[in-house]
C-alpha cells in the first residue's frame, strides 16, 4: 500500500505564474530539503508553498508516517483559481480593468521507498 499525503491551498491570493516558479523548484526533492530552500527564498510564493509543505507533512504525521521530512514531493502544481475584476479611474471618463488574479495550489508527498 503506497502512503501518500495530500495538502490543498484553494484561492491562494497569488497569481499562478509566481506560485508556480516556487513549486518548480522543489518538485521532486525530499520534504526536509524543501522546508529549508522555501525558507532562504526571496520569492513571496514561498511562504504560501512552506505553509502547505508543512500542512502535507502534518497530514503524513497523522497517517502515522516515521519521518514526514524523508517524504519526497512527488507531485506539485498549481491551477488558476477564479478572477476578482477591479475598475481603475483613468483620464476622460475611461476606466482600465486590474485583473486580481488566484490559484489552486497542490503538493503530495510519497514515501521514498515506492518512487
């Protein structure tokens, strides 16, 4: 039996194409390793990224894994999540539409020996 821990972040207030430069760098390595690159990162997608790790290495705790940090990352990506439109005033009446954009973030963690 495969154990695998999940953890979702829904309508992180990020855009995709910033969270997903951070989960590109900790794809495939172990939990631990991870932990530490999130935390020496200038990016702010980092933060949102280590508190989930943490939230899936947690999970892993509860399913009564040994060591969650030897867990590696065996899938991580990142799906747009939903739109909010805002209206910005602009010269003549005119008016530009900001785009606040959010996104689904999901990491899962798998013991090492089934990889």
């Amino acid at each position: 039996m495969s154990m695998e821990s999940k953890a979702m972040l829904r309508y992180a207030r990020i855009t995709p194409r910033k969270a997903r430069r951070v989960i590109d760098l900790i794809r495939g390595k172990k939990a631990g390793d991870a932990m530490i690159a999130l935390r020496f990162m200038p990016y702010r997608g980092a933060q949102f990224v280590e508190k989930l790790l943490r939230s899936a290495m947690a999970n892993a705790e509860q399913k009564e894994v040994d060591v969650p940090e030897d867990m590696r990352v065996v899938t991580a990506y990142v799906d747009e999540g939903p739109v909010m439109k805002r209206l910005f005033p602009r010269a003549m009446g005119r008016a530009n539409i900001i785009k606040k954009k959010s996104c689904h973030i999901t990491i899962v963690l798998a013991e090492e020996e089934e990889i």
